[in-house]
C-alpha cells in the first residue's frame, strides 16, 4: 500500500459515496441505476478503441462480474428503498472487507500479515458503527439490515472476482471498459421495458444527474482495479470503503440523517484500522 496506492483508492472512496448518493436522491430507483448504468455503458464503449485489449484469460472473469454485479444493483436497490442512506451505505460496504479478506486467502492465496488482518478488522468495526451506533434509541429495520448484508456479500465477490480479472487482463484500463460495456445495457433495458412509452418524460428530468452519477461510478472503480494490481485485495477492499465515512457525511448534510458523536468515534476507528494497515513493521 503505497502512498500513492492508498490515495487513489481514498478518492475512489470519496468518489463511490458521491455516486451511490446520486443513486438514493433520485426516487424512482430504476430509474437513477438504469442511467448510471447507462451512463457507464456509454463511457465504457467510449474507453475501448483507447484501452488494451482484455487477456483471453480475462473474459471469464468479466462475465462472471458483470452477473455479480446486477445481483449487486438489485440488493442495493432495494436496501437504499427500505432503509435510511447513512444505514444501509454503512452496512453493506462494512461488511464486505471481511468477506473479502477470507475470499482472497482462498482464491488469491493472500494471507494477509497481523498488522493488515488487525487493520481490516478495527476497520470493519468503525465502519459498521457509522451504521449501526446511529441506531440507538430506535429499532432495526430488519429486512433493510439484511438486503444491505446481502449486498456486502456481492461486493465481497465482485470484489474478488475483479482482483484476479484485472491481474490476468493485462490492462486495468480495457478491463473496466469492458466491464461497463458487458453490464452497462442490463438495467437501461429493463428500465425501457418497464417505462413503456414513458421513458424520456421519466428519464429526462434526472439525466444530467445520472451521467454525473456514472462519470463518477466507472472513476471510482477503475481507480479500484488499478490498485488492485499493485496491492492485496484486503487492505484495498478495507480502504476502499473509508466511503462510508463520506457517506454517512453526506446522509447528514444533504438528507438529514443522524451523524453524531457515535458516529465520529466510529470513524476515528476507521482511521486507526488504516493506520494499522499500513504499517510496514
């Protein structure tokens, strides 16, 4: 984790939390995925005559991804539908590192150190408390706190998958590309299907939005791959997700929702597990 590593995924962080923010502002949820989505079709069709050509072995992998992928859009759809922004962004991005961390020790043979297994670790908790400590005093929503747990599980894998399509594409580049292309046209058809006869009076009013959502969408990922080739899926997948601090920040500015002192502990703990993370012994 170079400092130049660990600034590119903190951007994608940031970047990630604006993005899935755009998603929950707009009501209709289709709708604000499909353009994302879209948007990130039309950027991924614009990269590839630019970005190298995905190694053979790579393809299986892209596929596999783009699958993941809209099993991820649909559980976070309906997490951001059931459950409050700063609850269920927290939840279903802290619980991915973890997840994450036992995947690459199986697939990748990343055995993470001491210090970047505490790392991972103290950060899952902080972030699961930018989630959960702001609960307090109020019931769970259950099934907003399961779709956000199910969707950690495909971040998990997505996660994973990519890190070794990335490595085996030869191109961190042409892989994104390709990836938003493969996926990019699954829900703008689904929206079309469903808008019948009303898609440009639906989908005009938030398109400007949209294509803002999926510049920053395919920035934030492909900041993401390219990392993963120069470090361990883990730690990245950990950093990564600083996001919910973002997020959590952007619940309380822009939709009103709590932040409060547990929160601010549970975002020094963020930072403490990053600290551990890097360090270099």
């Amino acid at each position: 984790m170079t400092p130049l590593v660990t600034a590119a995924v903190l951007l994608a962080a940031v970047t990630h939390a604006g993005w899935n923010a755009i998603a929950h502002h707009i009501t209709d949820k289709l709708t604000g995925f499909a353009l994302i989505s879209g948007g990130g079709l039309l950027i991924g069709l614009a990269l590839t005559p630019f970005a190298g050509f995905p190694a053979t072995e790579a393809w299986p992998y892209l596929f596999a991804s783009a699958a993941i992928h809209m099993a991820y859009y649909a559980l976070l759809m309906t997490s951001f539908r059931l459950g409050d922004f700063g609850q269920a962004y927290p939840i279903a991005r802290g619980s991915a590192p973890l997840v994450v961390t036992v995947l690459a020790a199986v697939f990748a043979h990343e055995v993470p150190d001491a210090w970047a297994a505490a790392g991972v670790a103290v950060s899952c908790a902080g972030l699961t408390g930018v989630a959960l400590w702001g609960l307090r005093g109020r019931r769970p929503d259950w099934a907003a706190v399961g779709a956000a747990l199910a969707t950690g599980l495909t971040i998990a894998a997505y996660t994973v998958v990519d890190g070794l399509g990335v490595r085996a594409s030869g191109t961190s580049l042409g892989y994104i590309a390709w990836l938003m292309t493969i996926q990019g046209a699954i829900l703008p058809a689904c929206a079309l299907w469903r808008l019948r006869g009303r898609t440009g009076a639906v989908l005009r009013p938030h398109a400007r939005l949209g294509l803002l959502g999926a510049a920053m969408s395919v920035t934030a990922y492909a900041l993401v791959l390219w990392a993963q080739t120069r470090a361990d899926l883990a730690p990245v997948a950990a950093l990564r997700e600083t996001s919910i601090v973002v997020g959590a920040a952007i619940g309380a500015i822009f939709f009103g929702e709590r932040f409060g002192a547990p929160r601010v502990a549970a975002a020094v703990l963020v930072v403490a597990g990053i600290g551990l993370m890097l360090h270099t012994g």
